[in-house]
C-alpha cells in the first residue's frame, strides 16, 4: 500500500508540476511529491501520510476537475499514517519494527 500511494503521488504531482506553471499548483504539489518519495522509501511514514492526507483534504475542496484521485490519494495517507511502514522500510531497519501484543485476559 505504502509504495502504490508513493509511487501515484510522485506521478501525480510531476504530471502537474509539468503542465502547470501557476505557483499555487507549485506550493502544494512539491510537499506532497515529496511526501510521496518518503512513503516510497518507507521513511517517516506517521508524517508523510498525514501531510498527504492534509494536503489531499485541501485539493480536494479547491481544485478543479475530479476529486475522487485526491479523495483515494488522501484516504491512503491516513491509512498509512496510521498503520505504520511495514517490516520492509526504513523505518523498520532505523527503529525496529512494532508489534502491540495484547495482554492475556484473566477470568
């Protein structure tokens, strides 16, 4: 999940980078292209996914066309943002991977 929302981010925001020289298009598709290049490698995912997902959140409101791109581009920042990198990441090898265990219920 984390590398197909960084791999449609970073596609997302060069095709718009390329077609569009107006500068509001610019501030917002620079962080969000390199959230999406953070998510590839895996690193600082929690703060990539929430900047996508703020970000996403914005366009979709002020953007013209289709919104259902930014609506799926936002909903897997805060998905991953949640979830964490994964086991192959960055993240994983600088800080270890997570694992919550539950506690045992006694009765």
């Amino acid at each position: 999940m984390r590398l197909v929302a960084g791999i449609a981010l970073v596609v997302h925001g060069v095709t718009t980078l390329r077609g569009q020289t107006a500068i509001g298009a610019v501030i917002l598709q620079v962080p969000a292209t390199g959230a999406g290049i953070l998510l590839l490698a895996g690193l600082w995912t929690p703060i990539a996914g929430t900047l996508v997902t703020l970000i996403e959140l914005r366009s979709i409101f002020s953007e013209a066309g289709d919104p259902w791109i930014y609506l799926l581009l936002g909903t897997l920042g805060a998905a991953l943002a949640l979830l964490g990198p994964g086991g192959w990441s960055v993240d994983a090898y600088l800080f270890g991977w997570k694992r919550i265990d539950p506690p045992d219920r006694k009765s």
